[in-house]
C-alpha cells in the first residue's frame, strides 16, 4: 500500500461541507496542477470533460501521492483516454433500471425493496461509475414528484426497506434529509433506511450535528460507504465514522473490483483490515457493470475469483466482501463463485 499523503490533510474546521464542495476541482488542468501532474503524460482525457465532468474534491485528493499517475485514488477520478473507446456488450444503462422505475426517480427491481434517487448530484464523478449515463437531469425530483414516491411506497406494503441512492443523498441539505426520513418514517411497514453514500468518505465533513442529530428515528439505519481502497480512509474519515457508529448507524462497505486500483488480494485484505478499524464491514465486492467508457477497469470474473481465494486465506470470515455481479433482472445479486 501506498503511502497516503499526509502534508494536505484539511483542517476540519476551516471550511464547511458546502464550500469544500464548491471548491472541488471541475477540470483536469486544475487535477494536475494539485497533484503535480504533468499535463502533457495523459492523451485524450480533455475530450472527456464534457461527457462526464470531474468532480474531485480536496479532502480526497489530499490523500493521493502527488506526482504518481498511477495512484489508486487518482485513477477513480482521472478521465482515460480508454473511456472514449466504445466496448460491444457494454451499455449506457447496464443494469436496465429504465424498466424497473414504476415512478419517476424510484427503482423497485428487488423484492422489499424500493430505491429512490434522493439527489441527482454527487460529491465525487467516479470514472467507474454505473449510472454515469443516467439521465439525472430528467430524474432531479422536486418535492412533490418525491413525495409521488413516498406514495407509492405507501401503497405497496411489501415494502419494508427504503435504499437512498442517487448521485449521492447526501449532498442533499439536512433540512430536505429531515423531510425526507420523516416522510418514511412515517410510513409504518418501513424498518430499514439505507443510505448509499460516498461522501463521508469523499468530504468527512458533510456528517456535521445536523445531519448525526437527524438521523435516529424508530428505523434501523444502514450506510453503505463505497469504499475501494484503503488509502481513501485516513484519519478524519475513522473519526467520522466513529461519530455515525455512535449515533447507532450500522456501516457497512461495498466495492467495485477495479483493474489498477484495487485488483490486487495485498490491497483487498488491507482495505478489509482498515475498514474494520474503521467500524466498517465489508459486504460486497462488485465486478464492474459493463457501462460505456468504464471497461478499462474490468477484471474477469476468473481474476476475481481466484483474488477472493487469496483473500480468504489471509483474513477471518467476518472480514471477507461476498463476490457479486449484479445483473439485469435477476431477483438479487448472483454470488460468484471464488477459485480455490
Ligand atoms: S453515484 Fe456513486 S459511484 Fe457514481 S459518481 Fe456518484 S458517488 Fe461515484
């Protein structure tokens, strides 16, 4: 593992989550000029801002290794030159999640479950990402088209867990986070909250009083971080955890298994250990969804079963992702089988 650089660790308490926010880097000569990158040594990547803009604020960049290309957290957030190539059997929309959205802004692909796209925006553009092509713009819910939702959700009473997604939910401010999970709380055969969000890790500073003060309610609530490597989990991202354990969420992890940052069985286990420190479980670790622009981060199912075998071999049972493919239409996740 890379050592994270500690020299840029922002201070917690100089700027807000907000501003932090605003404050991202939009472009790639605004990448490279942060990290010491030569401009120059990327082909292509300029065509790219376009398509899907960066996004990569500073509290996560300071924890890459100035002036290394290669840097496992950089490649999450560097446009390629590969992503302009088209891949055949890759899509815009690879889970086909336009099938299964009875409402607007809300997926009910899975039985008991609802997810709903709390906000369209995100902390963080992550080259990888799946819904990269989702058409956010048309799925940016106001008030009333989500509170069309919450009626759906009202009249299915096999609804019983709510996933929060997006984008990510958080970037939502905590007075529309408070409407919002009182509206579900209201709603008697809900149990579970999950909120699926990056930015705890991404900006540790969104998770401020107001949001730790909102968030017990009579329902269990489960944050699932996105989390691929562990140099994205330096100290301030440990005490914000610590703070969201403490307020009764349960953490738990899931990753994507992406080729050069973290297709390597030394990297998973340390990125299991340092959740662990981190009161954070892993859960699952995903293959790639075939999106467009995404394959140069594939790895095989084959390379992924046999790094799972290693991993098991190293770490305790409590520490060890399920490996999983999601994939269009099945009822749940399909477990992949790990080479032993
Ligand atoms: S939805 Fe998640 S994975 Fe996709 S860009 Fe946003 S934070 Fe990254």
């Amino acid at each position: 593992m890379k050592h994270q650089n500690t020299l840029n660790i922002v201070d917690r308490t100089e700027h807000s989550w907000q501003q932090q926010l605003s404050g991202a880097r939009r472009s790639f000569a605004e990448l490279c000029t942060f990290l010491d990158l030569a401009e120059d040594s990327f082909d292509g990547v300029m065509k790219l801002e376009k398509q899907f803009p960066i996004i990569a604020p500073d509290p996560y960049l300071s924890r890459i290794v100035k002036g290394d290309p290669r840097d496992p957290l950089l490649l999450q957030v560097l446009p390629q030159a590969a992503e302009l190539i088209s891949t055949p059997g890759y899509s815009d929309d690879p889970l086909e999640e336009a099938n299964a959205s009875p409402v607007q802004g809300l997926i009910h692909k899975y039985h008991g479950r609802v997810l709903l796209v709390a906000s369209a925006a995100c902390a963080i553009h992550c080259r990888y990402c799946f819904r990269r092509h989702f058409p956010y713009q048309e799925n940016r819910l106001q008030r009333n088209q989500h509170q069309q939702a919450l009626d759906y959700m009202a009249s299915n009473s096999d609804v019983q867990e709510v996933i929060l997604s997006g984008g990510d939910p958080l970037t939502l401010s905590n007075s529309y986070l408070s409407w919002l999970i009182q509206a579900i709380t209201e709603l008697p055969q809900i149990h579970t909250l999950r909120i699926h969000t990056r930015l705890p890790i991404v900006i540790p500073d969104r998770v401020d009083e107001g949001l730790l003060e909102l968030l017990p309610s009579r329902l269990k609530i489960v944050m699932v971080v996105h989390c691929n490597h562990a140099n994205e989990l330096d100290e301030n991202v440990k005490a914000t955890m610590e703070q969201l354990t403490s307020a009764g969420v349960t953490l738990l992890n899931q990753s994507v298994l992406l080729k050069g940052v973290n297709d390597d069985a030394a990297v998973l286990a340390q990125l299991s250990q340092r959740l662990f420190e981190c009161g954070i479980l892993p859960y699952y670790l995903h293959l790639l969804d075939p999106v467009q622009g995404a394959a140069h981060f594939d790895a095989s199912e084959k390379k992924a079963g046999n790094l799972m075998a290693a991993v098991i071999k190293v770490l305790p049972g409590y520490l060890v992702p399920r490996l999983v493919r999601e994939r269009p239409g099945a009822a749940s996740k399909t477990p992949l089988p790990v080479v032993t």
